[in-house]
C-alpha cells in the first residue's frame, strides 16, 4: 500500500510511524506532505519517507490520502487536493468537526472516511473511532481498521454522528484524566508532600488501579466498594465528592466537548 499524508504534524506523525513501524507501509511508499520548512527539513534528516512540500502529481500515486490539517486549514488543502485526487483513492480524515460529506463535495469524491484518535495514538496506544461514507466498501473499511489499529484500537461505528460524542468522551479524554491527576497531586502538595513525592504517589496509584480494572471481573462500582470500607477514609472522600457533584460536573463537561464538537462541525 502506497500511503500519503497531508500534515505531518504530531498526529499525522504518529499514524505515520505506526505504520512503518508496523510493517504496514515501507518509507519509500510513504509520501510526506509538509509546507512548513523547518518541520520538513526535520523529516528529511529522519528519513521517514518521501518529504514533499506541495500536493502534487505524486499524490495520485497513493492508495490512501491521510488528511491531518488543521480544520481551519482544511478549504485552501481541498482546492489543491481536487485538481490530484483519483476516483479509487480512500481519503482518510483525522480532522476534527469536519463532517464526510463536506469533504466529499469540496473534492468531489465519494471515498472518505472520517476518524477521530486520540493524544496516547502518539505512544500506539491510542482509541480512535471512525465512520465511513456509504460508497466505502466493507473491504476497504476493515484495511483502514488494519491500518488505525497499529496505533492502539480502531472501532468501527455505522453512524457518523456518534464521532461528535465520540470527540467529547474519548478524543478530548486524555484532558479529563490529566485534570483530575493534577487536582490529586495539588491535593497532596496541599497535604505537605513535595510535588515529585505527590506525583510519584498519584501516577503509580493510577497505572495500578487501571491494572487491576482490566484484569479483574469486579464492575467499576464494586471497586470502589473494595476500597470502601464501611465508615473509613475512601468512604469520607466518596461522600465529600458526591456532595460537591464531582461526577455530575464531569459528565456535563464531557456532553460539552460533544456539543462543541457539534458546533464546530457546521
């Protein structure tokens, strides 16, 4: 499969270093699309594949187009990209709020899908969710899958409107976790713990709980009841959470990144 990427940001990167390191794309069927100078000449000197500024002629020699502008960026990108494109290409977008059918019409072409990843995708651990226009056949969908998964998990979902929530829950989620890490190690600084002593506390209690979760056949709720013993410490923090609405805050900040996600996208 010959690959090319437009916007070799951190992103467009992180798909592309999957891919090759993955064996799903070898460098010199990778074609590399930068238009910002320095960042170019950084991927020239590591060699991670056909560094090109400009869209061109080269472009119509790939099997699948990776869009990974900026949403902003997009407009100016499609005029170039329509005057290349080939009617058999995927066009594979990780865009966010640009929905299918706006990148079909603005390239006249039928062939996209639409995917949202996330931040750890940089570390091949991220969670991507992706939909596709009705003229992708199922064949070409479950290569994209192949090709998503290198960087951590794909799912498929049928219906494009669910990417907004996605976006809310998952695509911004790694903000979530990082906020209430942050408000824990604050809380141990607060308790008389230097921030790297609090810090080493919070991760590693993170990195455990989330062990034990993935590998124990307890639901979340009886977890937290392991912990809780009847009147003791964990019980007085669940409470104090429960009347400052700690969860209620976070489920309404969530359904408020998927909203805007919503805005965004018209």
């Amino acid at each position: 499969m010959k690959i090319a990427i437009i916007g070799c940001g951190n992103m467009g990167m992180a798909f592309a270093n999957s891919f090759i390191q993955y064996n799903l794309v070898a460098k010199e069927e990778l074609i590399l699309i930068e238009k910002n100078k320095e960042r170019g000449d950084i991927l020239q000197e590591q060699k991670a594949g056909i560094v090109v500024d400009t869209i061109s002629e080269k472009v119509a020699t790939a099997d699948l187009i990776i869009l990974s502008v900026k949403p902003q960026d997009y407009p100016s990108v499609s005029a170039e990209l329509a005057r290349f494109i080939q009617p058999n290409q995927i066009v594979l977008s990780i865009m966010a709020g640009i929905p299918i059918a706006n990148i079909q019409a603005s390239l006249s072409h039928d062939l996209v899908v639409r995917a949202m990843p996330n931040t750890p995708a940089l570390l091949g651990m991220g969670m991507t969710a992706f939909a596709a226009a009705s003229a992708v056949g199922m064949s070409d969908i479950r290569k994209v899958e192949n090709l998503i998964n290198s960087t951590g998990r794909a799912v498929f979902l049928e219906e494009e409107s669910l990417l907004d929530a996605v976006t809310g829950l998952s695509g911004s989620g790694p903000a979530y976790f990082f906020y209430l890490i942050k408000a824990m190690i604050d809380a141990g600084v607060k308790m008389g713990f230097e921030p790297a002593m609090a810090s080493l506390l919070v991760k590693q209690t993170m990195l455990g709980s989330y062990h034990l979760m993935q590998t124990s056949d307890k639901t979340l709720d009886e977890l937290i009841q392991a912990v809780a013993s009847k009147g003791g410490t964990t019980e007085a923090a669940l409470k104090t959470f429960q009347e400052s609405a700690v969860a209620e805050g976070l489920q309404k900040g969530i359904i408020a990144a998927k909203d805007r996600a919503k805005e965004l996208a018209n």
